[in-house]
C-alpha cells in the first residue's frame, strides 16, 4: 500500500500491511495508515488533515478492492 501527497516522497504504509497480513477488517486496517505519516502544514492543508485524507482514502481504496 503507498501513499502520496503527505510528504516529501510516497510513503509505504507498512503498518496497514500488516494488520490486512495480520487479518484486521479493512475498514479497521485503514486507521494505521497515518501511524507512519510526518507530513508539514501549508497553505493548502494542516498536517491533521492531511492524516485525516490518509485515513479515509485509504478505506475507501481498500473497501473498493475487497
């Protein structure tokens, strides 16, 4: 699972991997993914959010494969 747009460079939410591997429900598995996440505020959005957007499409990506 990568992400991109919270930092620097894409991001492998390693931590979401594992809980899938480890047999959490995707929705469950989703709430990790901003475990690994130190991305900066600007102008465009906080770091919260950016955590927030992390989370949520994450679900979604991973309820839409499921």
């Amino acid at each position: 699972m990568g992400l991109t747009h919270v930092g620097p460079t894409p991001v492998r939410a390693r931590t979401v991997e594992a809980a899938l591997s480890s047999g959490l429900a995707p929705s469950e598995a989703a709430e990790r993914a901003s475990d690994e996440l130190e991305p900066a505020s600007d102008g465009r959005a906080s770091a919260e959010y950016r955590r927030h957007l992390a989370r949520v499409l994450t679900r979604r990506a991973l309820l839409q494969a499921s």
